[in-house]
C-alpha cells in the first residue's frame, strides 16, 4: 500500500494472450449488421457516421456487433470536428446512440467479466464528452455504467479476467474523469452529479460495491486537486456563510456529505476500503486547502502531505473522529447538518459502519446554533425514520443527547417537526416525545412551543400535513401532552399551562371552516378509531381531565358555529369515558341543547352520545329526560339523525314501564310508519322493526287508538313488499302478519306471509272503502318514491281505485293525480300510467267490464286483463 501513491489507480495486470470474444447471449441476432464496403472518396467521420447509424437500426446481439459498433463510435469522436456538418448530423441519432449503449449495458451478464464491452463503452462514452456530443440529460448513461460495473463479483486476482477487471475499472475512471475535464466552466456541476451517484453506492451492504464507490470518489478527487481550470465558489470550506452573489454552477454543495460518509468508511472492518477512504479524505482535505489558499491570497497555511494524516499510526477508530474534528473548522453549519444526517443513517442493526464512530460524529455537531431551521428540521426528521432500527445502546444515547440539544437551541423547529413526523409512527413518537420531555428545561419549551404552534393560524397555511389532516395534528399534540402529563417532573408546567392548551387544540382543529359536518361525523366514526385523540388524553392523570370536560362544558354553554362541532367531539369522547355523576346530569343539559341545533350534523352526533349513554347501566334512565326530544328529531330531513334517533329509541322503550309505556308506543308509532318510505334502506328497515314492536307494548285505551296508526301502516308495508332491499321486503312481510294479528283480520295474516300482494289489495279496498282517500293520497306520495317496483305499486292500486269509486268527480280526482305523474321517466311505470289511464277515460265503454259487487275479486281481475295485460300484477309475478 505504501508504494502506490495516494490516488493513483492501481496498475493493471498485464494480459497473457487476446481476450476471447464469446457472445453475451445465446440467441441468434434478429438482423445481421455487415459493414459495407464504402467509396473510398467519403471522408472517414462520414463513414464512421454511417456505420453508427447503420448499427442502431438493428438489434446488436453479439459481441462482435456491439465491439464493431462501439469501435465506430470512438473513431467519429476522435476525428470529428465540433461544429462540423457531420458532427451537427451527429446529434439527430443521439437518442438512438444512447438507448443502444444502455441496453448493451443491461444485456451483460451480472455473475461475469469476460468481454471488453463494458470497457470499451465507457472509452466510447468518454469519447463523446471529449467530442461534445452527450446530450444534456446523460445522467441516466452514467448511472448504468457505474451500475454496471459495480454490480460484478469480487475480483479474482489469479484468474483470466484479472486484467480485463483492471482495465475496466481504469476505464470507468478516465471516463468519469473525462466527464469532468470536458464540462469545462460546469465542471463542479458535473463533478457533483458523479459524486451524487456514487455516494449512495458507499452504503451498500455489499463490501465490494463499498469499496469500489469509495476507490472511484477518491480518483475523482485526486483528480480536482491536480485540475487548475476548476472554478469553485470562493465561499467553499471557510467555515462561515458569506454574504455575496456567485454562480450556482461554482456552488460546491457536498463537503459534508463527503467527509461524513469518508470518515465512516475509513473506520470500517474491511481494510481495502477504509485505506481507499483514507485516500479519499487525503484529497479532499488537499482540495479544502488549495481552494482555501486560492480565496485567501496567502501561504500561512501550507499543505504538509504525512504531517496532519497517517492513518496507518494510530488506531482506526481514534484517528477516524480525529479526520472529522481536522474538517470542522472547514465545515459551514450545512456541512455539519449532512455529517449528523449520515451518521444517524448508519446507526441501524445491518450497518457496515463502527456505530460508535457514527455516535461520536453526531455528539460533535448536534449542539451547533449555527444550524439553519430547515437543517433542523432535516435532522429530526432523520431520527424519526432511523430511530425504530437503531438497536445499540450507544447511538441510542447518542441521538437522544442530539434530539435534546436541538430542542434547547431551537425548540419551535422541532416540536413543529415533531407534529408532522408523529401520526406515521406512534411508537417513535413516543420515544421522541419521552425524551423531549425527560429534562425540565426542554420540557417547559415544548409545553410554551406547542400551544404557540397550534395557535398559529399561519402554521396551519403553511405546513400541508396540517391543512390535509388536522385531525392528525390534534392527535400529535394531544399525545405529547399525555406524555408530559405522565412525568413527574412536568405536572407542574402541564398544570399551569393546561387552559390555554386546550383552547389551543381546540383550535388547530376547528373543522368547520375547513371540513364538512360529514367529515367531521366520520372521524369521530370508524375511521382512524386507533387515533382517536381522545384515548390518548384518557391516560392522562384524573384532575387533567376533569378540567378538560369543565373547560368544555363551559365553551359549549355558549353556542359557536365556528368550533362547536368539534368541541362537541371532544365532549362526547370523554363523557362516554366519564365515571362522574355530576359530569352525566351536566352533559345531559348541553345535549338537550344541541340536540335541537339546526346545524347540519350535530343532531346526529348528540344522538350517537346519547346512544352510548343508554346502553350504560348507570347512565341510561337518567337519558330518559330527553325522550320526547329524540322523538321529534325522527323526522328529521337527515337519514344519519333518523337512523340514530331509531337506535336511541329502541334502546330507551326497554327502561319504560305501564301506563308511561303504553302511551309512548301509540305516540310513537304515529311517527314511525310515514319513515317507511325513506331514501334510507337503514331508516326503513329499523322503523318497520320498530313499528312492529311497538304494537305490542300497547295496553288499555291506547289499544283502540293503536289500531288506527295500524290501519294506516298497512298500505305502505304492502308496497314495501316489492322493496328492492331483500332484509326491508322480508321485514314488511313479518309487519303484516303482526298487524293482521293486532287487528284480528287472519285473512290479512294469511296472505302477507304468501306475498300474493294483488290479493291484499283487493282485500283492502274492500274491507276499508272509507279509507279511499287516505289510501289514495299516501299511494300518491309514492308515485314519488326513487324506486320503479314502488311506483308501479302505486300506479296499479290507484287504478284499483279508479275503477272501484262510484261518484265521477272521485274518478276525475284519481284521473288528475295520475295526469300529475305521467311524465314518469321509467318505461314501465309510464306505459303503465297511460293504460289506467286509458281505462279510466272508457270507464263508460261496455268493452271494459269493472270488477263488481257480484263477481269475486279474482274474476275481476281476470276481466280485466283481459284488455290491458299490463293494469295489473298476476299473482305469482313477483316484484
């Protein structure tokens, strides 16, 4: 190693013979390309072109093509002139030029080296840039080269392809190099862009990729430190941000990243790559002084190669934070942050890297002020990602005495990252928060920082997470009050500050103008139920939250619309947790006055509360007060107020008794059967179930007035036989059964349970001829009803009803509410409305026989259909 000089490529093996040509595939090539014998007269660059040309046309499939192809290709770049007509030509085929490269690069094999085509299309490429003609976007060429190459098992230093190894890498050098060397006033650019790719390499698991990456990065800076036509910004390595204008292409960017992932790789187990990172932090350091000399116009500080490096001395690990701490002074605060960075990176259980170096790296720079807020909020958000696979005890000690440091420097930075990082992992949340928290001095910061940031209206613009999902951000503040609520040593601070913190977090997540009533419903609903911020603040100590639920009485006591739906929320959770009398009888008088609120959505989530309270033994007769409010909420326009005013009701007719429970069922079931024909499937079915129930908690005198209510359930349970619901069409059936029981008609009970509707109309009109108006005005509201199957119900049972009238004014009403509906926009129920009324207009014709008092039903029926098919539905026909 001592005989090499620092930089230099290692000599390649000499070859013993020619290396054979083998093909890369097996597979015979789709077109052969032959070189065609040209005039002797064209110019060679022409001919050279030519031949490109010629070869991207086809399919390159042996070796021998693509060596032949690639040979073309160097030639035109030696002897082309830049400018020239045909090196103008050129450039219409540079897309072409480069998809074949990359394919010849993909098409070699991984697990071998036994071709020069790697070699030679890295000369080829080289080439081009010499020539000026790789195009603008190149990068994806020089990524597959690299890729290439470092993708090949380790060498065999005494096989055949020793030399061919060599002479590949050398390849790969000279052309980044080369790259480099011909970007001319880019030059820092390009350099930066190789480095780009080659950094992440340094990180593989893999030894010989690792030390490929780190022997590449060290010819490539061993190269700019003999390179004087580089131009770097003046400001480079001087350890302090100067306030002057420069090109962006002078910007050299990637000092810290060098020197961090540098010094990691000097200090790992494999001695090749650590004496290879060595080198690499020689140049480096050769080039922070040269650059350093060059701005200052002074030799006070001399490079003395040996005096300040001798790796080989000392041991490994020592000298390793020795070659950091010699770049600090080098080191502006954004160099210091990508060191930090890539040390937190290779913290995890699979790293390559002595982790202890990685620890020491980041105790040097964490409790820098010079950090900018966005380096800040870098780092937190590194240690968030890493933290869950850091496993040692000493990069564990390590990052928290960081995390520690940045919160006393800049704590609004970190709280803030912190409440963007945490919904994704709780777990690390947690620990970081744990942290935070451990010291008082930091403690108190968070406390003052959090209710800052989440009354900060612009934060809330500014940060997207915040603006997407603030419900998550209340989650996150919440949790690190639970935290600090739980230490010892923050009760007092949590305590002093608690109020304007609730009102802070009330506020970060005041819905209303940002979220619809709906939305707001459905986070307190199913979604994200293992978020729910209330759970967290329930392990919160007891006197905590008994001023959390009095600060939100208090709020609630005045109504607000621009926050009371989520401090309702808020109330509803941690009443439904509550274990104190004195909390259920005070949330009782707030929720008999949302309960009648007219914005949309609250109702709805006061019943859901209440629901909850009911199905609590403690707390479920004391709801009862707030009964005959539930009750008229049924007919709410709002199907989620009427599904959960039906739960709440269901629950409370259990805890009724006697006289109080019979009047409440006659009362009720005058409300319930008008929700039969709700949009809602929910609505309908619970309200069938229910109604169904109720005619038999009936007693006494309310036993006669029941039967009334019965009556009129009877036509739209019939109807609702044709429900397209399966689970509301069986639900009706079984309610008409029990309604033909309450009123003693067995014939009612016997066909509700053959579904033989046409026969219970019949039945209907027959039994209840006085009822003919109220039977034509609810079939008229269901000529209305979404449903086809309905409305052809109604359609056919006011026809019923226009042929069984004897007054003509009642014929001509019945002619009139069908003439309202007969632009119906299903086909049936239209060809069906213009056959009744067909019928009805020749009620006087002797062609049409109207069933009468001397035939039965069935014959009537029959005569009838008889005419018009369609009039009416055939027993057996279903829905």
């Amino acid at each position: 190693m001592a005989e090499r000089p620092p930089g230099t490529p290692r000599q390649a093996w000499e070859e013993k013979g020619e290396a054979t040509l083998t093909p890369s595939s097996v597979a015979e090539p789709s077109k052969v390309c032959e070189v065609e014998p040209l005039q002797a007269a064209v110019p060679r660059d022409e001919r050279a072109l030519k031949a490109i040309i010629r070869f991207t046309k086809c399919r390159l499939e042996q070796v021998g093509q693509k060596l032949l192809f690639l040979a073309a290709l160097c030639t035109f770049c030696t002897i082309t002139t830049v400018g020239s007509t045909v090196w103008g030509a050129f450039r219409y085929f540079q897309e072409e030029v480069m998809t074949a490269i990359q394919v010849m690069l993909q098409e070699e094999p991984d697990d071998c080296l036994d071709t020069t085509v790697r070699q030679q299309v890295m000369l080829a490429v080289a080439g081009m840039s010499r020539a000026r003609l790789l195009p603008h976007d190149k990068d994806a060429v020089v990524q597959a080269c690299i890729k290439s190459v470092f993708r090949l098992p380790p060498r065999d230093s005494q096989g055949s392809e020793a030399s061919l190894y060599s002479k590949t890498l050398a390849a790969l050098d000279s052309m980044l190099v080369t790259l480099v060397h011909s970007a001319g006033t880019r030059g820092v650019v390009e350099l930066q862009s190789i480095l780009k790719v080659l950094l992440p390499y340094t990180f593989s698991q893999l030894a010989e990729v690792q030390k490929r990456a780190v022997a590449r990065i060290a010819r490539l800076l061993h190269f700019i430190t003999t390179y004087s036509l580089l131009e770097i910004c003046p400001c480079f390595a001087q350890g302090k941000i100067y306030m002057h204008e420069c090109a962006e292409s002078h910007h050299f960017l990637l000092l810290g990243k060098l020197v961090g992932q540098l010094t990691l790789s000097y200090a790992c187990k494999d001695e090749e790559t650590s004496c290879e990172a060595a080198e690499a932090l020689y140049q480096l350091h050769v080039l922070v002084l040269q650059q350093r000399n060059k701005s200052e116009r002074q030799n006070s500080e001399q490079l003395q190669p040996g005096s300040e490096m001798q790796p080989w001395i000392f041991p490994r690990e020592k000298h390793a934070i020795g070659l950091c701490w010699m770049f600090t002074r080098y080191l502006q605060p954004s160099d210091q942050a990508e060191i930090m960075v890539t040390a937190i990176k290779a913290m995890g259980p699979t790293s390559r890297y002595n982790i202890s170096v990685a620890a020491q790296m980041v105790d040097i720079f964490a409790g820098d002020s010079a950090l900018l807020p966005r380096m800040v909020k870098s780092i937190v958000g590194v240690i968030f990602e890493n933290l869950p696979f850091i496993r040692a005890e000493v990069a564990l000690k390590s990052v928290h005495r960081a995390l520690l440091l940045l919160m006393d420097k800049q704590p609004r930075v970190v709280v803030d990252t912190l409440l963007d990082y945490s919904p994704i992992n709780i777990s690390a949340a947690r620990t970081m928060w744990n942290t935070v928290v451990s010291k008082p001095q930091t403690a108190r910061k968070a406390l003052q920082e959090l209710v800052r940031v989440l009354t900060d209206l612009s934060q809330r613009k500014t940060s997207p997470s915040r603006v997407d999902n603030p419900r998550l951000q209340c989650l996150s503040a919440i949790m690190f009050a639970s935290e600090a609520g739980l230490q010892p040593i923050c009760q007092e601070e949590v305590h002093a500050i608690f109020p304007q913190l609730f009102l802070a977090l009330l506020f970060q997540v005041t819905f209303t103008t940002e979220l619809r009533p709906d939305e707001v419903l459905m986070w307190w609903g199913k979604q994200h139920q293992h978020l729910s911020p209330v759970r967290e603040m329930m392990v919160m100590p007891r006197f905590l939250r008994s001023s959390f639920f009095c600060h939100l009485a208090e709020l609630l006591s005045v109504e607000d619309p621009t926050w009371e739906m989520t401090a309702m929320v808020f109330f509803i959770e941690i009443l439904e947790r509550s274990d104190c009398e004195d909390e259920v009888d005070c949330a009782l008088g707030i929720l008999d006055v949302y309960l009648r609120s007219q914005c949309l959505g609250m109702p709805s989530l006061v019943l859901r509360a209440i629901l909850r309270l009911t199905e609590r033994p403690d707390t479920a007769r004391k709801t009862l007060i707030l009964l005959p409010l539930v009750m008229e909420r049924l007919q709410d326009d709002d199907d989620a107020t009427s599904d959960a005013a039906l739960h709440v009701l269901a629950n409370m007719l259990r805890l009724l008794e006697g006289k109080t429970l019979s009047l409440t069922a006659l009362e009720l079931a005058a409300k319930l059967w008008p929700l039969f024909g709700c949009v809602s499937d929910t609505v309908r079915e619970l309200s069938i179930h229910l109604f169904r129930d109720v005619m038999g908690l009936v007693a006494g005198k309310e036993k006669k007035k029941m039967k009334n209510e019965v009556q009129n359930s009877l036509l739209p349970l019939l109807f609702h036989l044709h429900d397209e619901s399966k689970s509301v069409a069986k639900a009706s059936q079984e309610a008409l059964r029990s309604a033909g029981r309450f009123l003693n008609w067995r014939r009612l009970a016997q066909l509700a349970g053959t579904e033989q509707a046409w026969r219970i109309r019949e039945r209907l009109l027959a039994k209840n001829r006085s009822r003919t108006k109220d039977y034509l005005h609810q079939s008229q509201r269901y000529l209305q009803n979404p449903q086809v199957a309905l409305r052809l119900e109604a359609v056919r049972f006011i026809g019923l009803i226009g042929r069984q009238v004897d007054r003509q004014e009642d014929v001509e009403h019945v002619r009139e509410v069908l003439r309202q509906t007969r632009t119906d926009g299903s086909l049936p129920v239209s060809s069906l409305l213009a056959q009744t009324m067909l019928l009805l207009n020749q009620r006087s014709d002797t062609e049409v026989e109207f069933p009468t008092a001397e035939l039965t039903a069935a014959e009537g029926m029959e005569k009838v259909n008889t005419r018009c098919p369609a009039m009416t539905e055939q027993p057996g026909d279903g829905r």
